[in-house]
C-alpha cells in the first residue's frame, strides 16, 4: 500500500511521526489546552491518508537522495545541496500538503518555515553530509496540515 | 489614478508605507546588514504599482469598512468584528499578494501572521472599536511581498 | 447551523446545488463513464460540509449583494459590478475552495473560469441587473472540488 | 548565467520558447486583436528573467529525464513515466510559475492543462520514449504567466 511505502521511507530518512505529532502539538496547544499528544498522532496519521501528501513525500524525497547521491545535473545538484535560500521548489512542494487545510495550514508553515523546531532543525543540519532540503519542508507541510486539521476540529478527514 | 486612492485609503485607515517599511527591515534586515530604510520604502512603493495589489486591498478595507459600520448580514458581520480565529479569508485575500513574490513572500506572511509586529500589532487591537480584520492581513502581505522582492534583488518591478 | 444558512443563501441568489453537480458530472464524468448524478450531489454535500466553504461563499456573497445595493465605495463599486476582467479577487478568494482537493482541483477551477457552463454562464449573464462577481466563481470553486474530490475516490471527506 | 542555462535545457527537451509563444498569442489574442508574435515572445523571455523560473524548470526536467533513465525509485518512477492522471505534483510546482501574475495567471493555467494545445500536445504524446509528465505542465505555467503579464500591461517586469 503506498501509505506504508510512504511511512517507510520517511522512517529510513530518519523521520518518525510521533516526531511530526510533537511540532503539531507545539503549534496548537496554545489555542488547545486540553490536547494529547494522542490527538496530535491521530491528526498526522489523518494527513498521511492522502494521496497528494503521498506523491509529493515520494518526489521531495527522491530529489533530496539523488542530491545525496551526487545523481542530479549541476546547477540544480549544488542548488539542492546547499538548500541555497532562494530555491523555492521546496517550500512550494510542501505547501500543497499545508494548503488542503485551509488558511490556517499555510500560515502555520510559513511560521515554521522560519522557527525550526524539534525534528526540523536536526534536519537543517548541514554538517552531516545528508541532504534534506525538501525533507525538512515536507514535514513543516505535514505538521501545519495535522494542526490546522485539529483547529477545524475535523473528525474523518 | 488608482494607486494614488488605495495609498490614500491605508493612510485613512491608519497605515502609512513608512511603518509597512518597517516590517519589511525587521524581515530582510538579518539577511541583508547593509540594508537601508530607503531600500525598504522603496520596495514597498513598487509592491504598491500592482494593479492585484490595488484590487485586494479596495475589497478588504471595504470588507472591515463596512462591518464596522455594521452594513454586512449576519452571521458574516460578527465572525469579521470579532476576526474570528478560524475565518481564513482575510488570509486568502493577502497571500495572493505576497505570493507574488514567489515562496519567499508566502513563508514570510505566515510568519508575520503568527508574529504581529509593529503596526500589525496595532491594528490587531480589538479594544478600539475599529474594525481591521482584513487591514492587519493586508498589510502583512504587502510587507511580505516587499521583503521577497529584496530578497531576489529585483530592480525593476 | 452554518452549513444551512449559508446553502440557503445560495438558493436565495438563484444556485441550487443540484446545479452544481451537473458541472461536477460535466467535469468528471468523462473519466468515469459510471458515474451518477446522485454521486455528484452528494460530493457537492460533502464540499459543503467545510468551514472555509462556508466562510468564503458568505464573504462573496455580501459583496455581490453590497455592490447590486451601491453599498461600496467607488472605485471598487463599479469594479465589481461590471466583473471587471483583470479585478482578481473573485478567483482568488473561490479556488481557495478548488484547492482543498489538491491540483486537480484548481486545474479543473480554471478551465471552468474560461468555459462557463450552465448555471455558471447565466450567472454570468450581465443583462439582469444582478450581480454575481463572486458567485460564478464560487460555483466554480464548488464545482472543481467536488470533482477533485470524486477524481481522488474520497468516501469520507 | 543561469537563465541561459535553462533556456538550453528547454531546447534540448524540445521546447522553443517561440512554441511558448504561440501558445501565449492563442490565449491572449482574443482580448487583444492588435497582438503581435513579437510582442508574446518578449513576454515570454520576460518571465525567462524570474529565478523561480529557472529553479522551477531545472528542477522539473530532472525528473523527467531521471524517469527517463529509470533512475528514480519506485514507485515514483511508474508514476512518472505513466504521468498518472492523480499525480499532482507537476502541477503544483507549475502553477507556482503562473502565480507571480495574479489570478490570470492560474485560471489560464487550468485552461491549458485540460486543452493542451501545439506544443503541449506534441509534448503528452506517450508513445515516443520519453518522459515530459513535467516539461508540458512547466510550458503551460510559462505561457500562463507570459500571457497574464501582457493582459496587465506590464511593461517592465
């Protein structure tokens, strides 16, 4: 099932989603006292039903092992590598994830975008020779997305 | 000319592009230290030549004019009074602003969105009676737009 | 509840959602040759089912009501009551809808916008009076998302 | 220089950006029956000058052409070559092209994606080998973008 293959391999490159649920439960407990960590899971496994979310982790991914890989034609193979801050492919893949939720999931990832917390700034560490440049952008997608499907407070979706 | 109206409506509701400006120093200045105030206003003069830039901003001030004097049906006239946390359109409205800019400017609103400094924190204030639902996202997506542009070192438009 | 102030006010400014379901099998069908009417209807329920749904097709409505009372302010009163064709507001605010559903969605949003089909084309139709600058979009917007919705298979959502 | 750069990479996938052109004078030239070809293909070479342009388009064609040389992990790789009809992300990372102007810009976009004319036709055809699931969607947000850029009238940008 390609939900699992999707899970899979963010697990391979180092991403758990109980570490996704943790930024979601920075984001919105705030306006959410009573919210568990439970919720936080529930809504990221939510988000990870989606087709979209799906094909869009397999490409960022795929683009981010092929720069690991030194598998990409230059310039686009350095632009990759260095994350260099005017690429914009990244944060545009990633939005699509934050957007089905509304306004709140694409205000929420351009919130994290700029506050690297937790899981994503270990995964904004240059210094060891991966390369995440669409990996830390998909998971600031997924967690605006699980978040703002909690203020909506959606029960199915 | 239209430009000069929709200049002179933001200085009626309370926004001068120099406090817009401002935003866009404490945005771009990290990234850029021999950035000058003068550069900022300039770009925020530029972002304010777009005809997408004019439309917005007529519809969403008339959106907050007219709920403060109480002209709009209910329920949609206490949702905007009240800005109500889940209401995104005001966001939609403004994210088509930054996003013209590309990524960069979309990241920033979110950011802005989350952070309200300066003048946005002002037209937040719900105790004065006045209504700047729209206004506080408006200027933000001006000031994101105009950060953006910087940041790709656009001369011309 | 919201859900049902908002249809009715659709229903009120001539849009019954059985119409915009036969722009959903117009989209749809061709990749589906089974498909039903009733399954149209009932994916333009479910889109309707949505927060943001509801927020934006209050908010445009108001200003196609406001704009047929002459209750805005020049300019963007006769902005909006001759649709004026480069005035981008109505789009921006409806494909927010579109987009809930993915690409799909906003692909299907802006072949409608230049095929006006049906109900949309008589919304369309500036001889009347009335004005629906924002309800031809928001229609549309209904439209391509509950179309998306069908492309993706979604039972729940 | 890197505009250079991508406008080789473009020919060498087959794609001139007269072809582009002639796309932008199909969609323009009903609203404007003064056009000139040369007066579209300046437009296109206009948005050429974008940075989210280049990196977009850089990043567009290495995925096709790893699909191409079935470097890409499965099941990506089925999806790409197959240019499966779910799979959004082309679009998305297209549409971001045809956003920098405005709402034209988008809705034209969906045009194109569901009739894909000269260029774009020749493009989809699946039978000759090769892999363009991205090049057709990057062509329609360039002409998108081209041609809303001319219905504003913008001169310099």
């Amino acid at each position: 099932m390609l939900r699992d293959v999707v899970i899979d391999l963010l697990k391979e490159r180092g991403v758990e989603l109980s570490e996704i649920a943790d930024i979601v439960y920075t984001l919105q407990s705030p306006f959410n006292p009573d919210l568990t960590m439970a919720e936080c899971l529930e809504s990221v496994e939510r988000v990870m039903d989606k087709r979209e979310v799906h094909h869009t982790v397999l490409t960022g991914i795929a683009l981010d092992v092929a720069a690991e890989n030194d598998a990409l034609p230059e310039p686009l193979l350095s632009i990759i590598k260095t994350d260099e801050p005017l690429y914009g492919v990244d944060e545009s893949l990633a939005v699509s994830i934050a957007s089905m939720y509304g306004t709140i999931g694409f205000t929420s990832f351009g919130y994290l975008d700029k506050n690297k917390m937790g899981l994503m700034a270990r995964l904004d560490d240059k210094s060891t020779g991966e390369v995440h440049c669409f990996l830390d952008d998909l998971v600031a997608g997924i967690a605006s997305a699980a978040s703002a499907r909690l203020a909506h407070g959606r029960k199915k979706d």
